[in-house]
C-alpha cells in the first residue's frame, strides 16, 4: 500500500494539536501508522475518525495486553507508540467515550511524563558536566610522564582554533538546535499540565506550522552535515584535505631543498619507489578555521643523493648498512582573522611541535624585520624549532637537520611576508 509521508508540523507536547492534525488528515483520507518527527500515513483513512493520545505510564515501556484489552471494550483501537512517550488511540465510534472523564485527570496522566523529564534533563546535565571535566582534564592537565617541561595551558588558542573548525560549529549547532525545541516544548508541557490539573483548558493549539516544519529540516540538515564531518574525519581515505601530495599542493611553503646546502631528494624521486610505510613522507594537511581562514601543515622528509657512514638520528639504511643523511622539516602555515593571535598561535604550535622528552631552550631573534621569532633548541642538537609571525600570518617551523634555522631566517622569512 502506498504512504505518505510528513514532517509533524507541531511540538510532541502540543497533544490537542496533534489530535485535531491527525483527525484532519483522515478526513483528507489519510491514517497514521508511525508519529514521530516523521509521520508515515496509509491512504485508507476514515473521516470522521479521532485520535486520543495517551500518556505512557512509568518508565515508558510498552503497552499491556490488559490495556489494550480496556481500552478495546471501550471502542478505542491501538494505532502505534509515539516516541516513547504516548500510546495512539483512534476510533471511528461515534459513541465511544472519551478515554478521559474531564480535565483534571487528563492533567494527572501527565505527571508521570512531567517527572520523566525532570529525570532525564537532571541525568542530561550531570553527563554533560561529567563529559565537561573529562574534557577540560584531558586537555589541559593531562600530563605524559615523559613531558619533561610540561605547559598545561600553552596550546588553549590552538585549542580555540579548532573549536571554531566546522565539526566542532555543527556539534555546537546541534546542540543548540536541539536545546532550543526541547525548551519549547518543555514550557508547553508545564502549561498544559498546570491548566489540565486544575481543570483548565489546556492551552491553545496554535495548530500546524510551517516554521516548525523548518525547525525539523534545520535539525535535520544540521545532522546530516555533522555525521559527514565526523566520518570524513575519521577516515583518511574519504578527507581530501589530509595526505595532499605536494605535487598537486597549491599553496606556498618552505620547501626543503631552499635550506639544505647538500643536495637532497624525496625518496620516490632518489630510489624511484613508493615508501614502505603506506603513508606518504611529503604531504600536506588543511585545516579550516574561522579564527584561521588559511591553516595548512606541510610535512618533508629528503634524503641525500650521496651514500656514507655520516650518522643521522633518523635516517634509514637503504645500502648495506650506510647511513644516509636525511633531513626532515615540518611547518604549519596560518593567516589568522585577528592579528592580534598572531604571537599565542605561534607559541602553542610550537608547544604542539615540541618533544616533550627533550629539554628546550627559547631565544627571541632581534632585527629581524618580522613582528617576532622564537628560535628553539634541544640539549641534543638533533632538532630546532622556529616561530616567525608578521601582521596576520605566522609560519611555525620543526627541523631535523645539519642546518641552522636562525641562519636561514631570509628564506624563511618568505612565508609571511
């Protein structure tokens, strides 16, 4: 049988507003047999047919046979359950009674519904407090037992940045979304309860509404976008914005070769063959702030054209055991909405590149011709750390290497300038 399909163009509490729309659409030949956000119809309806809905009691759970078996001699017939929340009742008797005897006891069904609520917003703010601290813990006072110079709030702006990236917005959305129609509906139920209870009418329908319609596809979409976010950022294979090959990267970075004296080449170039390791050496990664309209890491690796015994802390041993010199230099781009969170991103970039078994000294660099530059060292001399920022852009460099960074300042320099 063919059915039809409609978004509920009413609040889940509005009930006397449900009922009234569902009567309609049985004139219109329409019957129900799921309600929801969605409501599916068959078209066998009746005219002239009611619906009552019925307050589920308890926790909720399904109807009893023994009810249904009440409400069937009475001349009421179940339809379906409605979120859990109602039964759906109908009837084409025209002598069948109410399932209410008057106001005040239709009031009273409500109150298990009422204190259902109160329950379930009581247990929804203690998890988002308890998810609150989980959070707030992780980020800015966990500390790795071999973080030798732990900063506990160095990275916050990094973290501000990524709030305002486009999974974490639509979460934010979502959330909002969702607690402003819950609020709604949740003042409708209280006034509906008061009136009923104290043998009012219960209050005005406003009747079907295009704008609650909209606030179900506004949700709805919201949804959707942020599943698709969080499955693109999940898996690498579906993110066109993460592995990037730097042959088709468009946008400017320090290339690798612009620093080293000695000649070096990536691995597919100087052994022609992909790495062993599935992921490619030389990438690119974007991100996507509104705090950060560009934001974009560049990650190289080269290797020497020329084989040796010239020890590297991380080169591979591709000839018989030589070692070969191998350089690797990481730098994350930014030009930033705010100027003035130039320096703070530079700072907790630097915090991010930083290992943290190592011991690391900063300098700041002088006349220079850049608004600052922080040039960082380990004990070790293995790797270096760079931060260089003018105006709105900043360009944060790690590197691994023969080379001094604060030698190179010029070449540098170009990325933000």
């Amino acid at each position: 049988m063919k059915v039809v399909r409609k978004i509920l163009p009413l609040s889940i509490y509005d009930v006397s507003g449900i009922e009234s729309w569902l009567e309609k659409q049985a004139d219109a030949g329409l019957f129900p047999v799921s309600l929801n956000s969605w409501t599916t119809f068959t078209r066998n309806g009746v005219p002239g047919t009611r619906f009552r809905l019925v307050v589920k009691a308890g926790k909720g759970g399904p109807i009893t046979l023994e009810q249904l078996e009440l409400f069937r001699e009475s001349g009421w017939h179940y339809v379906c359950s409605v979120s859990r929340i109602y039964d759906l009742f109908y009837t084409t008797d025209l002598e069948a009674e109410e399932v209410y005897s008057d106001r005040e006891s239709r009031g009273f069904s409500l109150e298990p519904l009422k204190k259902r609520i109160i329950s379930y917003r009581r247990r929804r703010w203690i998890l988002f407090a308890a998810l609150a601290a989980v959070v707030i813990w992780a980020v800015f006072f966990f500390e790795s037992p071999y973080d030798i110079q732990p900063d506990h709030f160095a990275r916050l702006v990094l973290v501000l940045l990524n709030l305002f990236q486009p999974g974490p917005l639509l979460f934010l959305a979502c959330v909002i979304w969702i607690w402003r129609l819950n609020s709604r509906d949740w003042r409708l139920l209280q006034r509906m309860y008061k009136d009923l209870s104290q043998g009012l009418p219960p209050p005005v329908s406003k009747g079907p509404s295009k704008a609650m319609v909209w606030d179900q596809i506004i949700l709805i979409a919201l949804t959707l976008m942020l599943m698709v976010s969080v499955v693109i950022s999940r898996f690498d294979i579906l993110n066109p914005w993460e592995n990037i090959s730097l042959d088709r990267f468009a946008k400017p970075y320090v290339a690798i070769q612009t620093i080293e004296q000695e000649p070096v080449l990536p691995w597919e170039e100087l052994f022609e063959e992909e790495p062993v390791d599935s992921k490619p050496e030389n990438y690119a990664e974007q991100k996507f702030s509104l705090l950060a309209p560009t934001w974009y890491r560049v990650v190289q690796e080269a290797y020497s054209t020329q084989s040796g015994s010239q020890p590297n802390y991380f080169s591979p041993k591709p000839e018989k055991g030589a070692e070969r010199y191998a350089p690797d230099l990481d730098a994350t781009y930014f030009e930033l909405l705010l100027p003035a969170l130039a320096r703070p991103v530079a700072k907790a970039q630097m915090d991010a590149y930083r290992l943290v078994n190592l011991n690391w000294s900063y300098t700041e660099l002088s006349d220079t011709g850049l608004d600052f530059a922080i040039y960082a060292t380990e004990t070790d001399g293995i790797w270096q750390m760079l931060a260089i920022g003018k105006e709105n852009r900043v360009a944060v460099f790690r590197y691994a290497g023969r080379e001094q960074l604060s030698d190179h300042l010029q070449e540098l320099s170009e990325a933000v300038n």
